[in-house]
C-alpha cells in the first residue's frame, strides 16, 4: 500500500474574508466617534451659576455691624480643557423669551466682551432691586428666570445656587408687600 499525497483545495471564501470588511467599518465609525467625542471635551465649555454673595460694610474703624449687602450674580466659568471663548453678554431669560440684562456689572466693574481662557472665570453683577421690581411688575416668579450666557461658542444656560434664588425671592416679597401697602393707602 504505497502512500499517496492527497492535495485538497478549498474553494469559496472563509467566514472571516466576508467579517474583515465589516469589522474595518465598524473600527472606522469607532474612531470618528471618538475623535467627534474628544474634540468637542477640547472646546470651551461654559459653567453658568445664578449665585449670591455678599460684602460686609466697611466703616473708617473696621467692619460696621448690619451694613453687608447682599448681591445676586452670574458666575460663568470655562471649563473645557483647551479652548478660549469670548462672553459677550450675561443675562436671565423669562419664559416670554424677554430678557432682563444689565449693559455693565453692577458696582463691580466686569467689561464685556470678555475672553475666557480654559478655567478662567468671570463673576457679573446684577442689582437685586431692580430685578425684584421687573419681576413683581409682570408678576413672574423668581424661580423663572434662567441665567444665559451668550458667547462666541453659542449660547449656555446654567442654573441657581438655592442662596441667590433665596435672596431674590426675598427682594420681590419686599417689593410686593411695599406695593400693595402703597395701593391700600
């Protein structure tokens, strides 16, 4: 029984000649996803907060007792890793879609437009008194209003610390008692 060679060929094509083409799409679409993922962590992005502070009054011998104020303000902070952007205004929008802006910080100068680098903040200033009276005039809630930025990368909204919503409700209950007690009158 003399051994022979059998030779054998295949004919037709594997399993994996027909995956390789979709497996390299699907690597590709992973990828472009991931650098449209990794691109857009890189631009600035923007941290809007509606805050509250106050400063406590300085008299000529050191701090006077009663004499703090207490300020509402919109702190905007860039937080994307490498990109700048430039704020060109700070305002609250109602649900009208009016907005109640104010052209320069309120006693603290902040001058806008403003280049925000990655990290960088900006804190704008906004007079209490007269964001109570807009809001007790057309009778809109504190709690509607939403803090907006408008910079170069578009618009951001950002939300309220509860201490500067607190000192905001407080001033508008103020203007609404002292408006109704000057209509009885």
């Amino acid at each position: 029984m003399p051994l022979d060679v059998i030779q054998v060929e295949l004919v037709g094509t594997d399993w994996w000649e027909k995956a390789l083409p979709i497996l390299a799409i699907l690597i590709s679409i992973g990828t472009l996803a991931w650098t449209m993922v990794a691109r857009q962590r890189d631009q600035a992005r923007l941290k809007v907060i509606a805050t509250s502070f106050t400063l406590i009054g300085e008299g000529p011998w050191g701090p006077r007792q009663g004499a703090d104020e207490w300020h509402v303000a919109v702190d905007v902070t860039n937080v994307g890793r490498t990109g700048s952007t430039v704020v060109s205004s700070v305002k609250f929008k109602l649900p009208s879609g009016v907005h109640l802006q104010s052209f320069e910080s309120y006693r603290y100068p902040q001058p806008l437009p403003k280049t925000l680098a990655p990290g960088e903040s900006l804190m704008y200033v906004f007079n209490v008194d007269a964001m109570a009276e807009e809001l007790s005039k057309h009778s809109y809630r504190p709690e509607q209003l939403v803090p907006l930025v408008v910079s170069g990368h578009g618009p951001a909204t950002g939300k309220w610390a509860k201490a500067g919503l607190d000192i905001l409700k407080r001033r508008v209950e103020a203007k609404s008692a002292a408006a109704s007690a000057h209509t009885s009158r």
